[in-house]
C-alpha cells in the first residue's frame, strides 16, 4: 500500500489549514505520512503555527506513525522562522532562536517568567503582563510604534 502524502496547497489561508489538519488527521492508521511543502511559498504567521500544532498533536496521538518531510529546502522563511523545529523536525532555527526585528516576530515559546520583564513585574497580574505582550505585538503587525492607530488599537 502507498503510503499517504498531505500535499500542502499553494496557499495556505484559513480554510486550506483546516483541511489540510483534517487529511492529516485522516492518515492516523498509516506506518508512514510524507508532508509535501511544494514549491517556495510564503506561509503567514498563522497557518505556521497552526499547522506545526497539529503535526505535534498528530506525533503525540500517532507516536507509531513516521512523518517525512518533502521540500523544506525551498522554505528558507519557514525554518528561518522556526517552523519545522515546532513542528518537530531538525531543520532550520529552534523556536525563538530567530530575533525578529521591528517588521516580525518569530514563532517562540513564552513562559510567565519572561513576561516579567521589570523587577516590579513580579507584583502584576498575569493578564496585564498578557496584555502588554499582546500590544507589543499588535504594535508590529500594524507597525504603528507609537501605539495610537485605530488598527492597533483593534490588534491589541
């Protein structure tokens, strides 16, 4: 029997994600799933994340099954922003290695301690510390530095 191979779409908006998550899903009984990236495309912040869960979730449920990965080479963006690594695959940056600048944020992992970023942290509430992190990177998607555009104000 062939085994199956989840050919990602040429772009990968919403709706494609999800049903790309649901073929995924429908491979559970195979020995072998072969991930085909195709040719160089520009993946959003979303769908990367989205789709590097739900490797991870099928890894965990599935652990019998292998995943191949077809064409990363051609997704220099992806690993740079650490896509696969979250994704479980040992090819380009770890997640939160990349830097990121004042135009993106690379995918990373972020735990409470890192919220904390003043000592008088240490006395605020979870959801404000959230609610900063969260206008930090409203600030960047509107690339509005100073904080004030109506868009930024819907972001955050």
């Amino acid at each position: 029997m062939e085994e199956p191979v989840l050919k990602l779409p040429e772009k990968l908006d919403l709706n494609n994600s999800l049903q790309c998550a649901r073929r995924l899903d429908s491979f559970r009984r195979a020995k072998m799933v072969t991930i085909d990236m195709g040719e160089e495309r520009y993946f959003t912040p979303f769908p990367m994340l989205f789709l590097a869960a739900k490797v991870l979730e099928f890894r965990e449920l599935y652990p019998d099954t292998a995943i191949d990965i077809r064409n990363p080479a051609a997704h220099a963006y992806a690993a740079h922003m650490g896509f696969f690594k979250a994704a479980g695959f040992d090819i380009g940056n770890e997640v939160g290695e990349a830097r990121g600048s004042a135009r993106y944020l690379p995918i990373r992992a972020l735990t409470r301690s890192q919220l904390r970023k003043d000592p008088s942290d240490k006395y605020a509430e979870l959801g404000d510390l959230v609610q900063r992190h969260a206008d930090d990177i409203a600030a960047v998607v509107s690339q509005d530095e100073k904080r004030e555009s109506d868009f930024f104000n819907a972001l955050s």
